[in-house]
C-alpha cells in the first residue's frame, strides 16, 4: 500500500471511530434523558413508548445543537487538559477494579 492509499484508510478508520463514539453518546444520553429523567422524574412512571421516544428525539436534537455550539466556542482551545483528566479519571478506575479482582473482601461498592 502506498502512502496516500494508506494515510486514507487511517482516516478513514479514525471517522468512524469519532463517529460511532458520538452516536452512542447521543444515543445514551438522549435515551437517558427520555427515559430516566421525563418518564421517571417529570411524568413519575405515567408516560407511553410513544412519548419517550419523541422526548429522546428532542433530547437528541438538543444535545447537538449544545454540542456543536461548544465546539465552536472550543475550536481555540487546547485541550490537551481534558486528555490527561480523562486518563487520570480512567486511571482511577482500572486502579479500582484491580483491587475489586485481587481482594476478596473488597466489594464494588466498597471501592467507591
């Protein structure tokens, strides 16, 4: 493979990534909004699939513009801070389940 066939592929692998990594993001939190916080908190469990379903929609559009409007304002920033909080974060996190696999007494909960 050359050098253009292949810097093409890389791209295009790294497309689909960001894109799929968006969707589930859009996907979870719209989901989340719909179901957890209108059918559960607004409506207290008196809602149809119906309704949930143009609630996620909403939420999802919503959740773009907000997202879109951020990255517009962010387009000057460096973010490299927010790389390393993530891997602190995620640090963090590994470093618990190790614990939770290696110490028997050690429940999930307890860990938090």
């Amino acid at each position: 493979m050359g050098g253009a066939t292949f810097l093409a592929v890389i791209a295009a692998v790294a497309f689909a990534t960001i894109l799929a990594v968006v969707a589930g993001l859009t996907l979870t939190s719209s989901s989340s909004m719909s179901h957890d916080f209108y059918a559960n908190v607004v409506r207290k469990g008196a809602t149809s699939e119906r309704q949930e379903v143009v609630v996620a929609r909403v939420a999802a559009l919503i959740i773009g513009a907000i997202s879109i409007v951020l990255g517009i304002l962010a387009k000057d920033l460096n973010v490299a801070f927010l790389v390393a909080g993530t891997v602190l974060s995620r640090d963090r996190a590994c470093a618990e389940k190790y614990a939770e696999l290696e110490v028997r007494a050690l429940t999930g909960a307890g860990a938090h």
